[in-house]
C-alpha cells in the first residue's frame, strides 16, 4: 500500500513533538497506589506519553514500579506539578511547591485553589485550573 508522502512528515512531526515534551517531569501530587483512582491513572498516561514522574502521596505504595513518596524528598528540574488533593489538604504543601520552582501547577477538577493560585503568580509559576487527563488526550501538555 502506498501511502502519501505527507502522511510520513505527519507521524515525523508527531514523533518529534512527543520526543520534546518526553524531557518535562511532572510531579505527581496526590498519586495513589489505588488503579481506581484519577491520582493513578494520570500516572499511567504521564508514562505512556513518555514523560518522567515523580510522585507523591499519603500512602505508601507505587504505580507502574514507581515509588509514592510520603515525605517531600528534594526534587530539582520539576516542570509541571499536577494536584489531585483538595483544598483544605494543600496548605501544608504551598511552600514545597513553591520552592520546587516549577513552570506550571496544574489544579485538576476539585483541586482548584484560588489562595495558592495568588502565591503562585507572584512566584511567576503559571497556576492552571485544567485536567491533566485532558490535557494530554488534545496534546496540550
């Protein structure tokens, strides 16, 4: 079967565009061991689109063979943080974000949080009220 020769450039690009965004680390803040759960199955996604992740939770366990930390180990180089806690659970992280200087905090559904938005913005960290998920299916990531 022949198929156009502007079909091959696509999947070219599309290789392309997938091998630059494989360099962003994404923490994953909220991750859990559970299949169940969208702090899991982001995980899952993050790795199928080639991207690096660290992650974070409050219980022990791992998605993919990778480990859930249950402290804040030093991090360094982390271009997105995406959040899958609630509001009222992510007082005790803003300085810990903040200091990871990241490019972007995303809020996923539920997590949007107006307070840290604000002290994001001053950091020049770009706050996000989006899903992950969603953003990864329409190649927004």
């Amino acid at each position: 079967m022949n198929l156009p020769v502007l079909f091959f450039e696509e999947i070219n690009y599309t290789c392309i565009f997938v091998e630059y965004y494989a360099a962003m680390k994404t923490l994953v803040i909220g991750a859990s061991p559970n299949p169940d759960r969208y702090g899991n199955i982001v995980v899952k996604k993050l790795l199928n689109y080639g991207n690096e992740v660290v992650l974070m939770g409050s219980k022990k366990g791992n998605v993919e063979g990778i480990e859930i930390f249950i402290n804040r180990p030093v991090q360094e180089n982390v271009h997105s943080v995406t959040l899958y806690l609630s509001m009222k659970r992510q007082k005790d992280w803003y300085d810990y974000i903040v200091e990871l200087a990241p490019k972007r905090v995303i809020f996923n559904p539920g997590a949007e949080n107006a307070e840290l938005s604000a002290i994001l913005k001053e950091e020049n960290i770009e706050p996000v009220n989006a899903c992950t998920l969603t953003m990864l299916s329409l190649a927004l990531y």
